[in-house]
C-alpha cells in the first residue's frame, strides 16, 4: 500500500528485534522479487559490532539499499548518555 501511494518510501530500521520482524515481513510480502525500496538506519553510534555486522549483513542477504543517516552535528559535539542522559542524548542523535 505504502509503495503504491508514496514517490519514495523508506523502511527505518533499528536493527532491534521489533524492525528486524517488520523487515522479515516486507521480504516476504515483495517475494519473490526484492524489496522496492531503501532500508534507512539512523546511527547513534552506540550500538554494539555485532548490531552492525547484522545490519549490514540483512542488507546484503536482501539485496537492498542501506542508507546511514544520523545528528553529524551531536556527534562532533560529543553527544553520549553518560553526560546527556539517555532521553536527552538519543533526542540529539536519532534527530
């Protein structure tokens, strides 16, 4: 539906399980052709390797576009929970 109505459409993609589910889903809805849009991932930085090995290697697996987006400004700033605080710090680097 979404593919049909919108010009340009994006999947934004955590790597967390609840996205990683929704991302298994649109595959399975698009088969057996690829999926007919970007995955969009909004890097903090604070995730673990293992989180972007993963996120890579769906990408990969699937045959879609990987955009990385993410706050260069927060991060040059040195934006992190441990100063911030966790809801302020992510507001800055997921914005």
């Amino acid at each position: 539906e979404v593919v049909a109505q919108f010009e340009r459409p994006v999947f934004l993609y955590s790597v967390g399980k609840d996205s990683s589910v929704l991302l298994r889903l649109i595959e399975k809805a698009f088969l057996p052709g690829k999926i007919p849009f970007p995955i969009l991932h909004i890097d903090t930085g604070f995730k673990f390797p293992e989180m972007y090995e993963f996120r890579d290697e769906m990408a990969r697996r699937l045959g879609v576009e990987l955009r990385i987006g993410g706050n260069t400004k927060a991060m040059a700033e040195n934006a992190n929970p441990y100063d911030l605080g966790t809801q302020r710090c992510c507001g800055l680097l997921k914005t």
